[in-house]
C-alpha cells in the first residue's frame, strides 16, 4: 500500500451549494487518486488510478452538457 501521509484533500468549490454532502479529493501522490467523506474523514479512503479518476471526472463532465 502507498504512504497517504502526504495526501493535500481538497473539496469541490460547489461543496457548500449543497449543504455540505460531499467528498474530498487528494490527487498529489504518485500513481493514485484518494477520494472520502468529507463529513466522515476517519471513516475510510477509496482509492483509484489516475486515469480511471480522469475518466470518471470526463463522464462527469459529458453528462452535465445539455
């Protein structure tokens, strides 16, 4: 398992619209992308390649377009 000690969590600018129902996202390590609770940050860490976080984050963005 990868060291998380220097995870940077970050949430999304929108968090606050929805009354704080949201995750944080720390990208800045090597080879991984770590995503949690931000109401339950003790609660466990999901974690992904990059590339499966670019496409989850480009599907993301399609499906918003009209």
């Amino acid at each position: 398992m990868a060291d998380l000690t220097g995870a940077r969590w970050r949430t999304s600018t929108r968090s606050s619209s929805n009354g704080g129902n949201c995750v944080e996202v720390a990208d800045n390590l090597p080879g991984v992308v770590l995503v949690r609770d931000s109401k339950d940050r003790a609660g466990g860490t999901l974690t992904f390649p990059p590339s499966a976080w670019r496409t989850f984050i480009g599907q993301l963005a399609t499906a918003r377009r009209p």
